[in-house]
C-alpha cells in the first residue's frame, strides 16, 4: 500500500453534493480533498434543475418544505458568488413554473396540493385552462387549470456542476480521480480511506457524499451506513426553436396518469423533460419504455414537443432514502460525517447541505435548520429512545 497523504477532511463523491461541502469546507480555512474520480459528473448530468420547493411539496413532508425554502432563499446569493468567482454561467433562471391539469383527477389533485400550499403559507395562484394558456400558449387546449407558483426557479445543474468544481480548484480543494473502495476505522474512529488505486488517504474528518452509492461502503459499520438506494430517473432532452419568441417561458409540469412530467425551458434552447421514477437497482438503461412514456406525457401537455429535435437521451440514479429527506452531518462514528439522500431535491438542496455540513465540520453541530435531518434519525438507538411512551 501506498504512504498516507493526509488532509482535514475529505469528501467521498464528487458530485455537486460533495464539491459545496468541499468549497464550503476550504473557504473556512480546511485543508480537503475531494475523492472521485470524474469530478462533477453524477445525477447533476442527467438532472433537470428544477428549484421547486413550492410545487414539489409532498403531504407529511413539512419539514423538508423547511429546508427546501431555507435553501431556496439562498439561491441568488449563492448563484451569484459563484458566478462571481468562477466566471461561470450556471444558467440561473427566475422564471417561475406553472403546473397543469389535463382531467377532472388531475384538478382535484392539483386542489388538494394548492389547499396544502396555502396551509403552509407558500405563494401560488389558481389560474383557469384558459389564463394558462394564455400564459403559455404552446399547451393543449385540453388544459382544465393550473397553479402559478412564481417563485419555483430552475438552474442548469451540469454549469452548476462546473463551477463547483472551478470554485474547489481556486480554493485548494486536492481532487483524488479515483474511487474509495473502503473506509478506515481505527479506535472508534474514522480516519480516511484506502482507494481502489490502494493509496491510503488520512483525514481529520470524513464526509460520506457520494449519492446512490453511499450506502454500500466497505468498512462502514453496519449501524452507520446510510439507508440510501437508486432512485433512477430517465430524461430525454430536446432543443427549441429560438425564432418566434419562446417555445415555454416558464416550466411547466402535470401529474399525468399518476406519473410526474416536467418540461424546463432554458435560456440556451434546450428543453429538458423529465423524468421516470424507477426502482431498478443502479440500472441505468435508457429504455424504449421509459422515453415513450415521457415523451406520451410531456406531448398530452405540450402537443408542439414532437416537431422538436431529440438530442439526448439519459438516465440517472437518485439518492432515495426512507423518509424522502437527506441525512447531513455528524454519525454515530466519530470523524464520519454524511451528506447524502437528497432524493428528489439535490440540486435544490445545494446551497443550505454546504453551509450545514461546513458548520458540523468546524462545530461539531449542524445549525438550527438542518438538525431534523441528522443520520442519528435512523440508527437503532435514538430510534428506541424517541418511541412515544
Ligand atoms: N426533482 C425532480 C426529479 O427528481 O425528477
């Protein structure tokens, strides 16, 4: 085996989970590495970046709303900074989303999430079949209403990608390109990895954030490893005519036949549908089935779709955990920190996971917002200690 080389803290996974911890970490004066190796790649390559915590909100899942919307606030400040730094584009865009109803089902649906957003004390307005197309002329006449949620905003998650990967080079941040193959324990605690090269890494602090795979690393302890599987979401991309005004000035979305579609317009032309939701292990085919589907949905919304140009065609694995949340910060093994089952919101969640996990690493505590999603939620212990009476 290779001699050890050492930092601060070192983050397992690369992706934009992993780089703003690491960004966040080497701006507080840690020496980090970051352990991946193909930096920036992951779910953010394949994901449409939506910033939806509005009209994603999901019954039993308030908390999360919480750390959606703290996240979410962020968003200019952090899109600017980096911007700021790295020169980068991250195609940042305040357009807002409309979500659509194409049957009765749908409406009383689209009600109830309404009821719900009202109740949590969250911005949206009902709009008629017509106001929403008359907003967004290239829907289906079929259109039975929608919800106007002004402040639900999308950014392009592989510039996001870039720039956090150029942000970690301008502060210091040591990309390792190669993959862990298992954590190192000694006394109780953890001390870096061995990867799949056989170089021992040591570090300070370890922050586990690599997604999908999270919860399948060697030499993690069985009560510490996350409940983290593959979600995976196919996508398929098209591209818009720029000539006669926009195609779609705003994202639009439905619950079609009890499936999820989203269509993301961005500024450059491109056209993101998305997205399958598929428990299929880390399969990640793209399938005749999947894009069909899709493309079926996204066309019943948005009949123009199909003149459009087919550029790409990709599949994803999101980081699913039991309760849809993250798990961020400290474990019950001492130096092993996650960041980690982001599920559907990672790209939203970007912002607040690296201002929490750079506090946990300097404090030892995550702050306020981000203390619901302690991994500590699912081990046996608090679980035991935390039963009503
Ligand atoms: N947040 C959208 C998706 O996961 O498909």
């Amino acid at each position: 085996m290779s001699r050890t080389r050492t930092s601060d803290v070192l983050v397992i996974g690369g992706g934009i989970i992993g780089l703003v911890t690491a960004w966040r970490a080497a701006q507080r004066g840690f020496a980090t590495a970051v352990l991946d190796p193909e930096p920036g790649g992951g779910a953010a390559q394949v994901a449409a970046g939506m910033l939806a915590a509005v009209t994603e909100l999901h019954y039993g899942e308030q908390t999360l709303l919480g750390l959606n919307l703290a996240s979410a606030r962020r968003y200019p400040d952090f899109a600017a900074e980096l911007t700021e730094l790295t020169g980068h584009d991250l195609g940042y865009r305040r357009c807002g989303t409309l979500a659509v109803a194409l049957d009765a089902d749908d409406r009383a649906h689209l009600r109830e999430l309404h009821a719900l957003q009202q109740h949590s004390g969250l911005e949206s307005q009902w709009l008629s079949g017509r106001e929403c197309r008359r907003l967004e002329p290239m829907l289906a006449p079929g259109v039975r209403g929608g919800l106007r949620v002004d402040g639900d905003h999308q950014i392009d998650p592989r510039r996001l990608a870039g720039a956090l990967v150029a942000a970690c080079e301008q502060a210091g941040v040591v990309f390792h390109r190669v993959w862990a193959e298992r954590l190192t324990v000694a006394r109780d605690r953890a001390t870096g990895v061995v990867t799949t090269d056989g170089t021992e890494l040591g570090a300070g602090q370890v922050v586990l954030a690599a997604g999908s795979l999270s919860g399948r690393l060697a030499g993690v302890p069985e009560d510490v490893l996350p409940p983290v599987r593959p979600v995976k979401g196919q996508v398929v991309r098209l591209t818009m005519p720029q000539r006669h005004g926009p195609f779609l000035s705003r994202t639009v979305r439905a619950v079609v036949r009890g499936s999820h579609v989203y269509l993301v317009p961005r500024e450059s032309g491109e056209l993101v549908v998305g997205a399958t939701s598929e428990e299929m292990g880390w399969d990640t085919t793209v399938t005749a089935g999947g894009v069909y589907e899709l493309l079926r949905d996204a066309h019943e919304l948005v009949p123009g779709i199909t003149e459009l140009p087919l550029t790409e065609t990709r599949a994803g694995l999101r980081p699913g955990s039991p309760d849809n949340a993250p798990l961020l910060g400290p474990t019950e093994l001492d130096g092993l920190l996650l960041a980690t089952g982001h599920y559907r919101n990672g790209v939203l969640l970007t912002p607040v996971t690296g201002d929490a996990l750079a506090h946990a690493l300097a404090t030892g505590e995550l702050p306020g917002e981000a203390r619901p999603f302690t991994p500590k939620r699912f081990s046996t212990a608090t679980a035991l200690t935390e039963q009503p009476a």
